[in-house]
C-alpha cells in the first residue's frame, strides 16, 4: 500500500500543470512481478542467507528485460535514477543525453565511488568493488554484452552469487574475466543445508571470452554528470561540476558570524606546539583562539603573537593533565581540544545542519568489531554508561565540538563523582584491580562521557550524531609527532631499556599524512591526490597484495598516523588566518536524506565479546546494503592489526550505496 500511494504521488505531480509532464512524454508505473516471498532485502543477513538481496536483483532485471522487449516503447537503454540521486543544475537532463551521445557505444555508462570515506582502507577493498559502476547509471538494453551480463545474474538466481548486489556483481564478471580475480563469498553462504561447502561452476573462461571480446571498447564508461558519493557526509565545497548527486548527506558549513570556536591544545614542555601555532594561519580552521595547556613548572613564551596571528592565551593547569577538557578557562560558547602532537588539519570542515545549525559530530557504533573487542574502547564505553546506562555510541575527544556551558555542568558533575583529581574513577573495581595488574581505560573525562551526560539530560539533540561507519569523518587535527609521543611516554627506566633491547626507526607512511598535492605526489610511496577533497590516499591494489607500507604500532591518541618531514621548513605564517567560506544552504540540501543502522548495544550477545583483547594504545576508529559486511571486515582487521587507539580515526567502516537500508524492503 505505502509503494501504490507513493507511485499514485508522483504520477499526479506528473500531471499537475507546470509539472513533470514539461521534460517527459510520458509516465508509467510498470510491475515487476516479483513474488512477496522472494521480494527480500534484508541487510542484516547479508553473510548468512544467500537471496537476501533477492528484491533488488530481480527489480533490475526485469526493468532491464521490460524496457528491452519495447512493450512500452522502443529504447535502446534506460537510465535506472534511484530516489537519492538529486539534480543540482538546470538542464541536467539535456546535459545527461549529451554524455549518453558522446560515450557511445557503451554498456553501462554510470559513476564510481567518488567519495573519500574508503581512503583509510583503500589498499584493502577488492578491484571489483572500487571500479564497480553504481547502480544509479544508463543501461544499453542494445548491446550484446549487457545481455550477456543479465543473462548471468537470471542464471545465477538460485546460487550463492545472488548474495552480491547486481551493480556489483556484473563488476565482479568483469573483472573475472579482464584480470582472472575469483571472488570471495560469506563463508556461511558458501554452506547448504546440512553444512557441507558448496561447489560453484567455474566461470572464468566464459568471464575471460567476453572481456576478450569487448575489452578494445571500454564498455564501462564513466561520466563526471553523475557522481556517485554513496551517503558522504559533505558541504558545498566538495561539490564539483556533477548535475546529478547519489547518496550525498550535504551539510552547512561553519559560519563565523554564528559561532565562535576556541582552540585547546594541551601541553606538556615549553615548545612542542609551537608547529602547531607557526601553522595555524595557512589551515582553513574556525578558531578565534588558542589556549596553551601548560605544566605548572613551565614557563610560557613570550613570542605567541611572532607565531600566529590567531590570539594565544598560555594556562598553567592545576589538576592533572587528562582534566584540560575540563579545566580550560574557555570564554567562547564553544571549543574543540587537541594536544600538541598534532597539528591543524588544511581543512577543517566542521559541519552543520540546514536552517537549526545544529553541530554534525560523528561517532563510532559501540559493537564488538569496532570498540569491545579492545580493553580500553570497553572501558570508555563503560565509563560513560554510568551517566546514562545503555549508551551505545564512541565520540572522539578531537572530534567532539564541545559547549561550554554544558562542558561545566559535565565536568562539576565528574569530578563530583570521581573526585577532583579523579582518583575514585576506578574506585568501585577494586575487586578487578585485584586480578588484574591494571585497568586499562580512561583516567580522565572523555568526549564519550560528556555525550552520554547530555543524553541522560535530554540535550544530546543539540548535535548531529553521524554514525562514522556509514557516512565517515574528517579528522581535524593531523599527528605529526608520532615518535616523540611514545618516547615521552616511557620512565627513564623504560627508554634506557627500549633504547637497549631494540632498534626502533619504525614510521608510518600513511599517505592522510600528506596536505599537498606535491608532498603526496611525491611521497615516493604511490600515494594519490583526490583534487575533490584536497587529501591524499594509497594507491589501489590487486586484491590479497601487500600494502605500500607495513602497519605500525598505532598511535595512542591520534587521529591520523606519523609521517617523517621536515618540521623547520614550512612557510611563514600569512597576515590573517584563514577563515572558512561562508557559504548560505542551496536549495537541494533538504533533499539529502539517508537513514542510520541500528547497532549492537553494549549488553548484547556476541561470540568472544567477553575475550578483551588487552592493547597499548587505546580506541581505534575506525547505506545501506552489501559493502557493510566487507567494509566492516576491513576496518576490523585493520583496527586489529594497528592495536586500537581511542583518538585514531583512520579505520572507518563504510556501508554499500545500492539500496535504501531497512529490515526488510520490497523492491
């Protein structure tokens, strides 16, 4: 009933006057036909049960088999648009059949991923997937080789390969046949009935003749019309000359006559930010000021104004280090807290809501791949859970932007549980203490807690939490002192022993840590510049290749990873700093909508949840449809791998973009 009225909608907005009718002759609502108990979509079985994407798989093909018979008309193709593609631009259609001319003879003319959510794992994601042409693109119902790629997926119907999503799968054949790469199916689809392991035909032959004979044509065609962003969270200046947009999530961007943002950076010797500061003016950042966490033996400088031009007011703390979030004397209504590590990332793109202006802060999903299965992440998790029980979501202390009023309502409330100092914070596990050498966990107030204190209260809706899983973040503040991090964190004891037992020149050659499209293009390494968002990534890789770089140790408090350069040589500060563009919301922006997933909850059961895997480091970070289970795999095991760390945000797990996400939709 709720898809008949939806049609009934559209095609009396058809026919109203001024309406649709003006671009198109015509309007049909065509049946698929597919049976209710075959017409599934249901994301969440996507490892387990081989037809849960049965719905769209046989939507598609028969569009793709209704158009191609000319019962409704004589077509050489289709342009199969999705309700989350939007136009941006006048006459995207003329321009849509100009594109559809100009490429021709094609199969599928369409638009990757061109987002930048993957670039933390992009050496991890098979070939198939990265080049794989997105559902929303024209078909050419005409050429012999989209009949041949149809005509598989209806074959394949029955088998294991229906779990793989049409757009997808018809990339997968493709590369099959050009690069001979067998794809990889869930391990439990690959099992029938009475658990035995099925055996699939082999089709690289058949895969291999058909990119013989039509591999000297390109049949997959690309066309920068469409672009395809698959629920990236973005703000207007990552659009670019598209028409038509796919899966974007459009935010505002900062505006200064609207907010003020504070900087605090906390410290630990006289000079370790001065980078930071030296910096500051060539970064697209919001702040008005920067306050300067110090201990109370150092001294602070008299040359903050030599250094930026960005006001600097020095503090001597007076508690501990980890209570800067809370004791930073912060005069603006709001504030962002880095420590001096790390450095302003080029661009910080702090976003907003259209109209509320609401502040859009990502999180991470408190579920066993991405937080329990670390000792610390649980531990944080824990933490906050004892201001609202139940709270299910990792906010990064980089990433939150903190309100200073209900900062002081949090913080008088922490240290009214967990002592000034915070010395009773673990004082109700003694009976853990006493098994275990150590808790790992915070020793201080976390971005966490402050989001789990405003949710008790009811004003967590004062954010948009964005579940960084799906439409991924941008880190702030960049680390680029990675080794003096580690080595500050040693006893004189430790260091004489590390320093005698072993050899450490280990870096990280993350290509994130790379600004410039020169420093990235000539890295040296392969990393690759995406002009778009002015970052850089690794190359791409043949699927089960080595990195271009081993992984590290990871970080214990960054969002990004070390890179060796040289610190002395950046360019002098400019006369003002720069300030984000004020840009006012396009009309299209309402129009961005995706939905979010539910997630697994803290008390929920999961095999080996109660196995905490003890790490160094702390938290590591890492729409809807099949790249979920593949994109979370990835960002598990590089999270495994790298050993957790609650400020690093490299790892983030992304979604598939082909269809809308629910428990079960009909096609």
């Amino acid at each position: 009933e709720v898809a008949i009225k939806a049609v009934d909608e559209i095609i009396d907005s058809y026919n109203e006057p001024g309406g649709w009718s003006q671009c198109f002759e015509n309007i049909y609502a065509i049946e698929a036909n597919i049976p209710q108990e075959l017409d599934l979509y249901i994301p969440s079985a996507q490892e387990e049960l081989y037809n849960w994407v049965n719905g769209p798989n046989r939507q598609f093909e028969a569009a793709f088999r209704i158009i191609q018979s000319g019962e409704w008309g004589h077509f050489d193709g289709f342009y199969l648009m999705e309700g989350d593609s939007v136009p941006i631009k006048a006459h995207w259609l003329d321009v849509v059949l100009s594109e559809i001319a100009s490429y021709r003879p094609f199969a599928i003319l369409g638009a990757q991923y061109d987002g930048d959510k993957w670039d933390n794992f992009y050496e991890d994601i098979p070939l198939s997937l990265l080049h794989h042409t997105n559902g929303n693109a024209i078909y050419n119902t005409s050429h012999p080789l989209m009949e041949r790629l149809v005509g598989q997926l209806e074959v394949e119907a029955p088998c294991p390969y229906n779990s793989i999503p049409y757009d997808y799968r018809m990339s997968q054949m493709w590369v099959e046949g050009t690069l001979q790469i067998v794809p990889k199916l869930a391990p439990k689809i690959m099992l029938n009935e009475e658990g035995e392991n099925i055996t699939l035909s082999n089709n690289t032959a058949m895969f291999t003749k058909w990119g013989e004979m039509f591999q000297h044509e390109d049949p997959f065609r690309y066309t920068k019309v469409i672009h395809n962003y698959a629920a990236t969270n973005l703000i207007p200046r990552h659009l670019g000359p598209e028409y038509i947009i796919h899966g974007a999530k459009l935010y505002s961007p900062w505006d200064p006559t609207r907010i003020n943002v504070t900087l605090v950076v906390s410290e630990w010797f006289s000079d370790r930010s001065t980078h930071l500061l030296k910096t500051l003016d060539q970064k697209d950042h919001p702040f008005s000021e920067v306050i300067i966490m110090l201990p109370p033996i150092i001294a602070e400088r008299d040359d903050y104004e030599e250094l930026t031009v960005v006001p600097v007011r020095p503090q001597h703390r007076q508690g501990p280090d980890v209570l800067d979030l809370c004791d930073a004397t912060v005069n603006s209504e709001w504030f962002m807290l880095t420590n001096s590590y790390h450095h302003v990332a080029r661009h910080v793109d702090l976003m907003f809501t259209p109209g509320t202006f609401k502040p859009v802060v990502p999180f991470t999903p408190a579920t066993y791949p991405f937080c329990f299965k670390f000792a610390y992440c649980k531990e944080t998790v824990s933490l906050a859970q004892r201001f609202k029980a139940g709270f299910d979501k990792v906010v990064q202390d980089f990433d939150m932007l903190y309100k200073t009023e209900e900062r002081n309502k949090f913080c008088d409330e922490w240290k009214s549980r967990f002592g000034e100092q915070g010395e009773d914070l673990y004082k109700r596990e003694k009976h853990r203490l006493l098994t275990r050498k150590k808790i790992v966990g915070p020793t201080g107030p976390t971005a966490t807690s402050y989001t789990s204190f405003l949710a008790r209260e009811g004003k967590d809706g004062m954010y948009k939490l964005t579940d960084r899983s799906l439409y991924g973040a941008r880190d702030p503040f960049i680390k680029i002192f990675y080794k003096e991090e580690k080595m500050d964190s040693y006893t004189p004891e430790e260091l004489a022993l590390k320093t005698a037992l072993s050899n450490d020149n280990q870096t990280d050659c993350n290509c994130k840590a790379f600004e410039t499209k020169e420093s990235c293009e000539g890295s040296g390494i392969g990393c690759l510049w995406r002009e778009r968002f002015e970052s850089c990534h690794p190359p791409e890789m043949f699927d089960d290749g080595t990195p271009i770089c081993p992984v590290t140790d990871a970080p214990t408090m960054a969002p990004t990873t070390y890179i060796e350069f040289d610190l002395e040589q950046t360019d002098a500060p400019t006369i003002t700093p720069t300030r984000a563009p004020v840009v006012p919301d396009p009309w299209f922006a309402a129009l961005f909508k995706n939905r979010e997933h539910e997630r697994l909850k803290l008390g929920d059961t999961e095999e080996g949840l109660e196995e905490e895997a003890l790490r160094d480091g702390e938290l590591q970070e890492d729409d809807d449809f099949f790249v979920d289970e593949i994109i979370d795999d990835l960002s598990a095991r590089r999270t495994e791998d790298a050993g957790g760390s609650e400020g690093d945000a490299d790892k983030v797990k992304e979604s598939s973009d082909e269809e809308e996400t629910s428990e079960e939709v009909p096609a």
